[in-house]
C-alpha cells in the first residue's frame, strides 16, 4: 500500500466520530483542536457536554484507527499510521 495523507479536518473529524461513538453523542456535539508541542508531540483537546478533556497521540491513532475501520472499511489494525507537523498543511497523518 503506497502512503496515503489525511489532512487536519479528516484528523478532527475521525476524532469526532471516535469520541460521539465512545460516549454515544452525536459527532457535531464534539469540538477539537489539535496540538503539537516539541516537548509532548501530538495530543488533541476536545470539548463535549460543557466538558473539556485531552487525548494523546496514542489516543488519535486510537481515533484515526476507528475512523479507517467505520468510514472506510479498511482493516485499520493492518495499517501503520504517523503523524507529522507541515509548516503549510498543519498536522497530517500518513497511512501506509
């Protein structure tokens, strides 16, 4: 399988979808914002329900994993994932 990009508003609607499926809420009652810091890497803060909570990197990999398996039919656990920070595109996860 060649690499394929999913771009930031891909990223934040798989985490969208992730966390509407994890709390049983609907997708456009979640907000996101990805973060990248040199120290901590890649984390997201979302807000749902009047509540604010941060994922992980390994949390959007969860996420991105859930959204390729439920969206795209792909076997999401067959496939590598990488985040990276592009000084044009902002955060970008490749899939390979």
């Amino acid at each position: 399988m060649e690499k394929t990009a999913i771009y930031e508003q891909d990223i934040i609607n798989a985490i969208c979808i992730y966390i509407a499926d994890k709390y049983y809420i609907q997708p456009e009652e979640v907000s996101v914002e990805l973060i990248y810091d040199d120290e901590t890497g890649f984390s997201a803060e979302i807000e749902m329900n009047d509540r604010i909570q941060q994922l992980s990197e390994l949390n959007l990999i969860e996420a991105l994993r859930h959204w390729l398996g439920t969206e795209h039919g792909l076997d999401s656990m067959s496939v590598a994932l990488e985040l990276e920070l592009n000084d044009d595109e902002g955060i970008i996860a490749y899939v390979s």
